[in-house]
C-alpha cells in the first residue's frame, strides 16, 4: 500500500501560480505512474496530467502550456506547477499514484485550489 500526502492548495486570483506537492511512501514501485486529477464542483473527477518513473509526461489539453509535473530524484514526489491559472481550473486537486506492475492505484485526500476572477 502506498500513502499519498498533497500539500500546496491555495486560493489565488486569476494569472496567479500554485505549486502543489504529493509525497509518496510505503512500498514503491520501479514502474509507476503518478499525476494529478481535479474534480470541480457537480462534476466528474478528470485526469490533469501524468508522468511515469522514467518521467514521460501528459497533459490534459486545457493546461498544456500552463502546467508542469515533474517528480524529485527519489521518485516519491510530485509536483504540479500551475501558471497563468483562471477561474476554470478551481476545483480539488488529487494525487494519484499507479503501480503498473500489478495495475493497482492509489490516492492522497485532495487539495483545494481555488482561483478568483
């Protein structure tokens, strides 16, 4: 089992930058995926962005350009960098890692951002 911890979420008006984190512990595996979902208000919980253990990434379309993941040398954190954000984006960010071995996920308890207009 592995446990997600997510840290970072803020609110900040609209053009502004947040840096979300997401610790990682427990039994981690070589080859894994972790990224981000956010799910706003009234709707479905939707894929941000991703990057594996050998640090491809992707996107969703809306935040290409404006966001970033990337992980740290130990690979047990990420990090979502989110610039130029708008109104839009307001929702509650989740981790998420996925153990490609044996296809299993895991998630953190979800961070707000919230981005004034």
């Amino acid at each position: 089992q592995v446990h997600l911890v997510e840290s970072g979420g803020d609110l900040v008006q609209a053009g502004g930058s947040l840096r979300l984190s997401c610790s990682a512990s427990g039994i981690i595996s070589r080859i894994n995926v972790m990224g981000w979902y956010r799910q706003a208000p009234g709707k479905q919980r939707d894929l941000v962005g991703s990057i594996t253990s050998t640090g491809a990434t992707t996107y969703v379309d809306s935040v290409k350009g404006r966001f970033t993941i990337s992980r740290d040398n130990a690979k047990t954190t990420v990090y979502l960098q989110m610039n130029s954000l708008k109104p839009e984006d307001t929702a509650v960010y989740y981790c998420y890692y996925r153990d490609q071995v044996v296809l299993r996920d895991n998630w953190g308890q979800g961070t707000q951002v919230t981005v004034s207009s």
